[in-house]
C-alpha cells in the first residue's frame, strides 16, 4: 500500500511523518519520487496535474489537500474513484476567526480608523451595536455553519444561505437562486464562504452586489473566481459598497500591479483564512483510508455533478 503527496509550496513535508507515525505499514512518497508508479493506491494534493494523474494507473481513492476540490476537479483525466475534500473543525475554526474578524473589523471602522491615523486625524464615528448589524453568510456547510455561530456569539444579526434548504435553530436561513436576493437585500456585511463551482462562478458580480444595501461591505473569504474584480472595483468606485476583505483572488498570487493591492477600501490578504495542519490532515486522510480499507463508508465524498 503506498501513498504520493503531491506537494505545493505552502504545504510542508510534516505530513509525512504524521502519516508514518498512525501507519506504519503504508508507504509515503512525496512527489516527483515516483518509481513504479503502479503501487501508488492514494494521491494526497491540492492540483496535480493530468501528466502525473496518466501515470498512476491504480489509485483507488484521492484526497484534495484542501477544504475545496475544485482545482482538483479542474484537472482533466481525474480517475473516477473517490475523490475527499478536508473537513476539520479545527479549520472551521481558523476559517471562522479570521471572518468573523474582518466583520468586527468593518462593524467598528478599524479600517477607517487606521485611514485616520496615517493622517493624524481624530474622528470619532458613530458608533453601533453589533446586534443592529445584520451579517449575510453565502455557505452553511462545515465552515460557513461554524461562522455563523461564532457571528451570532459576538451578537451579529446572522442571515444564511446555501443550496439546499437548512433548518437552523436562531439561524434565519434561505437557499437556493430564488431566496438568493433576499439575503443580499438585507446584509450589510456579506460574508462568502462557498465552494467554487459551476453555479457559484462569478455569483459575485454587479447584478448581485447592487442588491446589497447602499454601504455594504463585502468579505470573500471563498474562492477568487466567486467575484467579478471589475464589477466590485466599480461598485466601490461609484460608492454603492464601502468596503471590500478579499482573501482569494481569481490570480494568486495577486499581481503586483493589482489595483487592489493599493486600493483604499479594499483589504488584501493572502489567502490565509485557514489552513489545515499536518496532524489534522494526517488524522483525516488514515481515518478515511481505514474506512476504505474496511468497506466502510467514506466522508466528505466530493458530489462531482454539482461540484463540492
Ligand atoms: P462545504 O461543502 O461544507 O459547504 C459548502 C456550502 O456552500 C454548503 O452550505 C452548500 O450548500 C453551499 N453551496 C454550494 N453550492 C451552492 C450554490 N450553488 N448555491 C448556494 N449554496 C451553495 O464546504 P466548506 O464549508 O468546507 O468550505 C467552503 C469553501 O471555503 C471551500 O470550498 C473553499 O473554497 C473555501 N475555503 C477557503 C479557505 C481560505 O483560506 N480562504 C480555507 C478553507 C476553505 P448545501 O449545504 O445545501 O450543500
Ligand atoms: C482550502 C483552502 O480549500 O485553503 O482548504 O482554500
């Protein structure tokens, strides 16, 4: 039994001996360390590409190093075996802090105050509770769940939507296109924390950003090609959003010559909300290999018809 990672720059090879420590008797190799390619039953990576896919011609399961698989689900020539995305509590939390702290961060004008300060400037702004802040969260699965607890803990006024309708108690909820303008109608900070899909691709555009309420600030904190750059610069421009925290950007890294990079009212980070550790990765991916190793049934299966 053996296992390739196929590492990206922002992972280390801590994994590795995670993995070796919970199982001993599977092979771990880290790409391009690829000899006899045909032993290889699990591929561990972000995106690797069709090439290195076309030479692995026993994988039984793969694993997406993230939360999201669609730069997986991008790759041509993906065996059909299962595929599983990282589901981690530890983080949904990390994902959940960070939005959660760019929403307090708008919700009590840091920004506009750190504007202030760069000009000596003392103005005090009014000030607001955080229950007379109604927060729009697009995602209410593991992480976006999570957000709207940690939102509603430090007093927000939480609104949800996702794909299929949810029950949550406290938790006003909406899903599906229809009930998609409802939640944009009344969220003042609108926090997105879904997957890159088919139907999500460019969900953030100027037809659905206008329907926010004049002022709103927007915190993408799901995937770059969520957002039509052009339509929020716009937006900002004319002054119908005040603000922007962009973590994923459709090119990362961001260019250098990137309008956002310098813009006022735009906060860039890079790409940083959350990222799973070597010993929660290393706990899911022999979990769920134990669990393929006794038929059992496995978690956190990508659906790819609708591409999360
Ligand atoms: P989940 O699959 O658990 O949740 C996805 C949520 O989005 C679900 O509520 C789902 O609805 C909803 N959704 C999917 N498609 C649609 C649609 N067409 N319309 C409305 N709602 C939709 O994913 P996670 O919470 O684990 O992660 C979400 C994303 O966060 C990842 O895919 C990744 O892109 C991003 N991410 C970013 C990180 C960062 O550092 N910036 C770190 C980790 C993740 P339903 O509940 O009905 O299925
Ligand atoms: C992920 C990410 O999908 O870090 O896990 O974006």
């Amino acid at each position: 039994m053996a296992l390739l990672f196929y590492k990206d720059p922002e992972h280390s090879d801590d994994i590795v001996p995670e993995i070796r420590r919970r199982r001993p008797d599977l092979e771990v190799r880290i790409y391009p360390d690829l000899d006899a390619p045909e032993r290889f039953d699990y591929l561990l990576g972000y995106d690797p590409p069709r090439e290195l896919l076309e030479k692995l011609p026993n994988l039984k399961v793969i694993f997406s190093a993230g939360a999201g698989a669609d730069a997986l689900l991008a790759t041509a020539g993906l065996p059909q075996v299962p595929l599983l995305r990282m589901v981690d509590d530890s983080l949904a939390e990390l994902v959940s802090e960070f939005a959660a702290a760019q929403v307090l961060a708008w919700h009590r004008d840091l920004w506009s105050y750190r504007d202030q300060q760069t000009k000596a400037q003392w103005q005090p702004l009014p000030l607001r509770r955080a229950r007379e802040r109604r927060v729009g969260v697009l995602g209410l699965g593991a992480i976006g769940q999570r957000l709207t607890r940690t939102l509603r803990t430090l007093g927000f006024d939480v609104v949800g939507w996702s794909r299929t309708a949810k029950t949550i108690e406290g938790l006003p909820s909406f899903a599906g296109p229809a009930q998609l303008f409802q939640v944009l109608q009344q969220a003042e900070i609108l926090v997105s924390i879904l997957p890159l899909t088919t139907a999500t691709h460019g969900i953030l555009n100027v037809k659905t950003l206008r329907e926010l309420p004049r002022g709103a600030v927007v915190v993408n904190v799901g995937r770059g090609a969520h957002l039509v750059e052009s339509d929020l610069l716009a937006l900002l421009e004319e002054g119908h959003l005040s603000g922007a925290s962009l973590d994923v950007f459709d090119e990362e890294p961001l260019p250098e010559a990137h309008p956002f990079w310098r813009h006022p009212k735009v906060i860039v980070t890079p790409h940083v909300a959350g990222a799973i550790s070597a010993t929660a990765m290393a706990e899911v991916v022999t979990t769920q290999i134990a669990r393929f190793e006794q038929g059992l049934d496995l978690h956190n299966v990508v659906d790819r018809a609708e591409g999360y």
